[in-house]
C-alpha cells in the first residue's frame, strides 16, 4: 500500500503515519524526520535546509525529490510507505509520479487531514508542552514565527495538492477535528472500504453468494429453463396478439374472421 498523507503542520500527520504504519506493516517516510536528521549530522543537506527550515519555509524541491527517490529504493518501502509531508508542492507530486512509474507502481490513495486552521496555533502549543516535559529538544521551527510562516507556505505552495489529487479521484478527506483514536479509526475505514463494483457487473458478494448456493451445473440448467420458459410465454402472446388482429381486421370486412369466431358468430344468428 502506497499513501500519502496532506494537512497543514499541527494537524497530526505524524501521530496517524505511525499509526498507518503500524496497521499496515509499511514504512513512515517523513521528510520533515529526514531532514532534521540531515541538520543534526551536519551533512550538506542539513546545512543547506537549516536555516531554511528554521524560517518555517521549504527546501528547494531537487534536494527533497532527491531525498525520497533514494528512499522509496530501500528494502523496507517493498511492501509500501506511508508518506508524511512529502509531496509539499506540484512539481513534488509530479516528482512522485514519474519515480513510481518508472517502477510501475502508484499512489494508493492520498488522505487530507482537515483541520481548523484556529486551533494549529494550539496544537503546536501542546506539542511544544510534551516535549520538554519528556525532556526533548523543542524543534527549531515550533514557534509563533515560524508556524505563521509554515501555514503560508501550505496555503500557497502544499493546498493546492487537494485540487491536484481531487481531480485524479486519489482524494480522501477526512476530519481531523475529533480525538486522535476517531481520527485514526475513519482513516483505516476509508482506506479498506471495499471498491465500488464496475457499472453493470454484479456485486462480487452478490456473485459468490449465487455460485455458493448453486453448483456451476445446476444454474446452467436453471438457466436454461428459464429461457425456454420465456420463449414458450413469448410464443403464446404472439399467438395471442395474431388471433385478435385477425378479429379486429374480420369485424371491418377485410379478411375471413377466424373460425373460432366464424363459430361464434353462427351459434349467435341461430339463436336470434
Ligand atoms: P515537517 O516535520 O513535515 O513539519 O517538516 C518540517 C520542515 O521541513 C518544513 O517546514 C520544511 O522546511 C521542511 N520540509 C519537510 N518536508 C518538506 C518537503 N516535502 N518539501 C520542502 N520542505 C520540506
């Protein structure tokens, strides 16, 4: 299963890629993970994103397609990834595309978290609280300044993804505003709803319901039945509709009624 995971910061992507993660036994890719990790090693990546990272704005998209091309090849992305924060613009979704088809795979699906922009700013807040009371550092871009700048550069450079993947019919939206447990819970529903059935073929249950009730053989004479049933019906409602023309046609003086009514018609003048 390949996923990607959209929201703006705060809205709890990485608590949900894991859980993903978890329930699906694929690998959480983490750009934002990735890079801080860059800038604690000091590699030149790291001192070409930190400060920029730090500002609450993106890295240039070569260096984070570059990034996620090395790391789609790794062993542990066989069975699928989950992808949190990567694409953040067009150009890394197209990115995206191209490196999958070059392998031919694609996206499984894309899950936009949604979630009022009003309570970020508290969220983040929360997040900032838990992490120095475990004793972590505080990540350099979890403050007012920079969480301004993050949300301006998802409203201008990640949002317009939901159009991109909207239109691909890749989209599933869900609300990010409940508890992290129900959040979670109407991500896995959405991803393991079963596909919608072709237009008309018969719903695949429907199909295996009939095929466990009746052996292959007996609805094959079952069938058969029911169009010879059919065609006897069709045959006697031909002959039917033949019979009350020819009457019709009789009582204007066209044709010779038939004898049925020829018969009829003699009893009635013997009669009276
Ligand atoms: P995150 O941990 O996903 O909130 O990312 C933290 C920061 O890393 C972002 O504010 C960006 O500066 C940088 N970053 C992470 N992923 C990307 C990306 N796909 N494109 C550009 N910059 C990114």
């Amino acid at each position: 299963m390949r996923l990607v995971l959209l929201g703006p910061p705060g809205a709890g992507k990485g608590t949900q890629a894991e859980k993903l993660a978890a329930r699906y036994g694929i690998a959480r890719l983490s750009t934002g993970d990735m890079l801080r990790a860059a800038v604690a090693a000091g590699t030149p990546i790291g001192q070409k994103a930190k400060d920029i990272m730090a500002r609450g704005e993106l890295v240039p998209d070569p260096v984070v397609i570059a990034i996620i091309a090395d790391r789609i090849k790794e062993p542990d992305c066989a069975k699928g990834f989950i992808l949190d924060g990567f694409p953040r613009t067009v150009a890394q979704a197209e990115a995206l595309e191209r490196l999958l088809a070059q392998r031919g795979l694609k996206l499984d699906a894309v899950v936009e978290i949604r979630v009022d922009e009003s309570i970020l700013i508290r969220r983040i807040e929360t997040r900032i609280g838990q992490m120095q009371a475990r004793g972590e550092a505080v990540r350099a871009d979890d403050n007012p300044e920079s969480l301004k700048q993050r949300l301006v550069a998802y409203r201008a450079q990640t949002a317009p993804l939901i159009d991109y993947y909207g239109k691909k019919g890749s989209l599933q939206t869900i609300d990010g505003m409940p508890p992290i447990e129900e959040v979670t819970q109407a991500i896995f529903r959405v991803l393991e709803k079963p596909a919608p059935a072709k237009a008309g073929s018969r719903p695949v249950q429907a199909r295996k319901k009939a095929s466990l009730k009746m052996p292959r053989q007996r609805a094959r004479k079952a069938a058969r039945k029911a169009k010879k049933k059919t065609r006897a019906r069709r045959a006697v409602a031909k002959a039917r509709k033949r019979v009350s023309v020819r009457r019709r046609t009789a009582k204007r003086g066209k044709v010779k009624a038939p004898k049925s009514a020829r018969k009829a018609a003699r009893g009635r003048s013997r009669r009276g």
